[in-house]
C-alpha cells in the first residue's frame, strides 16, 4: 500500500510531472471534456455531489493540457526566436 501522506518515507520519490509524462496533452484535454460532461449528464439526474466533484475535476485536467502543450512549443520557439526590438537575433 502506498503511503499517501508522505510517498519519501518509503523511498517512493516519484513526481507528479514523472507520472503524468506519459499523457501526451490530447489525452489530458479529451479527460478534461469528458469530466464536464459526465458531470452535466450527473447534474441532470440528480446527483448534485457527484456531479460537482467529477465537474471539478475539469478544470485542473485542462490547464494541466495547456501547460503541457504550450511548455514544449515555447521552450524550442523561444530559444530559436528570440529576438530584440530591432529584430536582431541573440
């Protein structure tokens, strides 16, 4: 069983970003979607509670797809770009 609290107490020292680097960010954009409409579909029926914590789950699931993507685009367009105001390149 994995310790929760504290994963450094039995050496387990794994990241989120090492974990999640095998979701490319189409797989985390298509969870992100799908957790609001499953929790519209929720909300619909009746399950309020459920609805809002599957619903809640949106949010994070994007902008984790977003950073993603725009992390890796900006850190290789950046470094080839980078231009001052003259257009000069440095």
């Amino acid at each position: 069983m994995e310790n929760f609290i504290n994963p450094l107490l039995l050496g387990t020292s794994e990241t989120l970003e090492n974990k999640t680097s095998k979701l490319s960010a189409k797989q985390l954009a298509c969870a992100g979607v799908s957790s609001l409409i499953i929790g519209a579909v929720l909300k619909k029926t009746g399950h309020n509670k459920t609805a809002a914590l599957i619903g809640g789950l949106a949010l994070p699931l994007l902008a984790s797809a977003c950073y993603k993507k725009f992390s890796k685009k900006s850190d290789s367009e950046n470094f080839k770009k980078s231009t001052d105001i003259a257009g000069n390149y440095y």
